[in-house]
C-alpha cells in the first residue's frame, strides 16, 4: 500500500477499514474551517496504481478484510467507469468484503447522473459520507463551502435515491458568538430542514474547533471570530434534535469536539437526549474541556 504522506484522514467509523488512496488532498479545499488537505495539491491517482495497491493489501491482510475505505477527500469525483474497475478488483479481492465507503463532495456528487449513481451502489459502493456543515446559504458561503444549499441537498437526495447508505456531518457553533458567520438559529433550523428533506440514515453533529492555519483558525486569534460558548452550543443542538423528524435516524454528536456526548436513535431517543442536554445546562452533568487544537 503506498500513501502520498502520514497524514491520512478518514471518518471515526472507519477505524477497522483498509485504507485505499484513489484521490489524494481535497477538490474543494477551500473551507476555512478545515486544516485537513491544506498541504496537499488535489490529484486523482492512475488507476493502474490502485488496483496494484489491492494487490498488496490482498498480500498483506489476506481474503479475510471485510471493509474499505477510498481516500482521500472526494474519490467520488473519479470516472464512474474507474470506480467500477476499482470496486470490481476489491470485491474479487477480498470474498468476504462487506462495505466500501468514501467521502463524497456535493458537486461531484452532482457530476454524475442518478444511473451511475445507482451503478456505484449495484458495484458495491456500500456508504458515502457527506459534509453538509449547514442548510444555510449564508453559512455555507461564509466558510466557502464551495456549494449552495440547494445543491448540497440534492447531492444528499441523489445518493439516497441510488441506495448508498448516507452518513451526513454538521457543524455547531459555526456562526460564531456574535453571529459573525450568521445567525445561529438559521444555521440550525435550516440544517434541520435540509436534514429532513435528505433522509439520510445518519446524522452526526460536531461543533466548531479552530485548526491552526485554517483562515478561521486565524480569525480566532485576531479577534474577529468569537468561538461559541458550550451553553450555546449545547442551545444549538437542543434546537436541533427537537425539529429533526427524519426515521429512523442514527444520531451521533459524540465527537472529541462535542462538550457533551450523545448516540442513540431518533425519534426514541430524542426526550433521553433533551433531558441530558437540560441537565448539562443546569450544571448538572459535567462537560467536556474545549477541544483544543493547536491555536
């Protein structure tokens, strides 16, 4: 297996996967809030090396590997015809191969039409993860998301409708203290709506952290950014959770940047959930240290 650095980024519910590297940095990689793929220039490997890697994974793990997952930042951008190659070596590779996941990025996503979508999932493409960080127009300019709401949402619905299994990520406390990214209650109830048109089978809200040498990061340290205290973020993901009405949903906010960590399912979790996060706000469960990350 050959990587392009140490640096390899991949979703917490990967931790058991085999990491194959079909794309290398981010074709976005212009969202202030994300140091991930800053030193990187996005590139799309040769698929010859690719498959070659799966040769030496099927050496070094053998036929047992039962999960993959295809670095880096937005492998879904690849040709659909490569993809196919790639899944197809994968699955004769490894006969107990269960999932294949990637990271998906909206207008790639939206590069490729409902039928390749669905040829994708036919092939084996078992989940894709999806930064939606907002439903808000403002806020997804404000962090250069490099998409609009309405694109992003229909993204989400394309990779439902063709049967991937969608894992959405959100971000609270994007707006800022003093709104400088908007106004926090648009950001939330917004993103609720989006959440709910989508329908995807899993939700997880993290909560703002600067990176250092992110430009966010660097609004941070000059003032102009005011990071989000944990009673509001804690508001934030109360209103959330009460205008979430997708089921069944699998909902996770217990990231290392979330103050205080809830998993479960709604709706049946959802007054568990309420009541927890009441209970922080009133002082009585402890939270978590602000989650630190060099700046």
């Amino acid at each position: 297996m050959r990587y392009d650095s140490d640096l390899l980024y991949r979703p917490p519910g990967e931790w058991k996967s085999y990491l194959l590297q079909c794309t290398i940095g981010c074709s976005n990689n212009q969202c202030t809030f994300c140091g991930m793929y800053k030193s990187k220039r996005f590139r799309i490997r040769p698929v010859s090396e690719i498959l070659e890697d799966i040769d030496m994974a099927r050496d070094y793990y053998g036929p047992e590997l039962r999960r993959v997952f295809l670095m880096d930042g937005d492998a879904i951008i690849m040709k659909t015809g490569e993809l196919l190659q790639i899944l197809r070596k994968l699955y004769e590779s490894f006969p107990k191969l269960e999932k294949v996941t990637l990271y998906a990025g909206p207008k790639s996503t939206l590069s490729k039409t409902p039928e390749e979508l669905k040829a994708l999932h036919e092939a084996g493409l078992s989940r894709a993860y999806l930064g939606v960080e907002s439903g808000s127009d403002q806020v997804l300019q404000f962090i250069h998301k490099g998409c609009s709401a309405e694109q992003m949402l229909l993204a989400g619905q394309r990779l439902v409708e063709a049967g991937i299994d969608l894992w959405v990520t959100i971000i609270l406390g994007m707006t800022g203290a003093n709104g400088e990214g908007g106004n926090w209650e648009e950001h939330i109830l917004s993103t609720a709506k989006m959440i709910n048109a989508m329908k995807p089978r899993h939700l997880s809200a993290m909560t703002f952290a600067p990176a250092k040498g992110t430009p966010l990061g660097e609004d941070v340290l000059a003032g102009r950014f005011e990071v989000c205290s944990a009673d509001h973020v804690l508001e934030e993901c109360r209103l959330l959770i009460e205008h979430l009405d997708v089921a069944p949903l699998h909902f996770t906010s217990n990231h290392a940047s979330n103050y205080l960590p809830l998993k479960g399912g709604l709706p049946e979790d959802r007054e568990q959930f309420l009541d927890m996060i009441d209970q922080a706000l009133a002082g009585k469960i402890r939270l978590r240290k602000t989650l630190n990350r060099g700046i």
